[in-house]
C-alpha cells in the first residue's frame, strides 16, 4: 500500500489513540471496538476536520477508505462479528445493500426466541411478510372485528318497530330520523 497523507496519518493516530483504553488487539481474530463517540445505531463515529470542514465519518467506513481504499460502487462494509462499534478489517465484507439487509435479518431471528410482543414462538412457520407475527396479526384482525348486534327484521337498528306508517320510501326508519339533530345550522337561529 502507498504511504499515507500527512493528514492521513494524523487521524489515524487519532483513531489509535481512542483504543488505548482497551487491551490492544493482535489477532485479527479480536474485535477492535471504538471506545470513543458512536451514533444512534451504534457505529463509531468520528468527526474530521479538514480545510475548516468538519464532517462525521464512520470509523469503520473511514479505515477502510483509508487503509484499503475506495469501497466498490454499489457496495456498503458487512460487519461479520456483528458488532457496529467494531472497526477491525478483517472483520468488514463489502457486500450489497440487499444482502447487508438479509443478513441482518438472519442474524435477527436467529437470536429471537419471540415475537416482538413477547407471546408467541419466533418460528419460520409464524413469520409472516415483513418479519411480523401472523399470529399478533390475526389477533389484532379479530379485535378489530366486532359484530353487530343480531336485531329482528321488524325492528331497526335503534329498536323503532318497522311498520308501514313508520318507513319510508328507502326504508329508513322515520323515527330515527326525527329524533336525529339536524346537520344545518340556521344562520339567523345560530346568532
């Protein structure tokens, strides 16, 4: 590999002096975990500052444009220990955004012993589209069914008996729709 840039070498001492608090790592085997600043997700993050731009680079992104340089196009580094705040390149794949993502789901359900919700066994024959729960699913369909109450041909829904007098031409119950408010407001009554 090329000699490193002046600027290069600066941030990578940066970068070594942050895994001074940890037993160093020898093999390639070991996670090299970044004790210092990480993100939501939990990748470490490191903030350059070149030419008075500053911007935030993963650690793990960042030592593989470094050190082994460009990524591919279309590619994105898998970490294969599982472990975001790890930045040891032996352990980093540069693989596809579609399969960085199955392989992230795999590792998922492989661990999962449970649904999310708690109440039903992880198991291949219970997931269902987009890694949910079918039985969470059908539960949550039934409660959402709730069925009308069986009312008698000759009555209405509100109970008014459904006689001649009492139905009109679209057999609506008359009674109910006396007793329903109106829905327009009089202009001059609303003052």
């Amino acid at each position: 590999m090329d000699t490193l840039s002046p600027y290069e070498s600066r941030t990578l001492d940066r970068v070594l002096r942050w895994t001074v608090f940890l037993p160093h790592p020898t093999l390639p085997d070991d996670c090299w975990v970044w004790t210092g600043q990480t993100n939501r997700r939990g990748y470490g993050q490191l903030t350059l500052c070149q030419d008075r731009v500053v911007q935030r680079a993963l650690v793990h992104r960042w030592a593989w444009l470094t050190l082994r340089g460009p990524i591919p196009p279309g590619l994105e580094p898998d970490h294969l220990c599982e472990r975001q705040p790890c930045w040891n390149l032996h352990h980093l794949e540069p693989v596809t955004h579609l399969e960085n993502v199955q392989r992230w789901s795999q590792r998922l359900q492989a661990r999962r012993a449970v649904c999310f919700a708690g109440r039903h066994p992880w198991t291949p024959d219970n997931i269902g589209a987009q890694n949910r729960c079918k039985a969470c699913h059908r539960e949550r369909i039934a409660a959402r069914y709730v069925p009308r109450p069986r009312v008698p041909a000759s009555h209405c829904l509100r109970g008014h008996p459904r006689t001649p007098d009492n139905v009109d031409r679209q057999k609506r119950c008359r009674t109910c729709l006396r007793e329903r408010p109106s829905r327009l407001v009089h202009p001059i009554s609303s003052q």
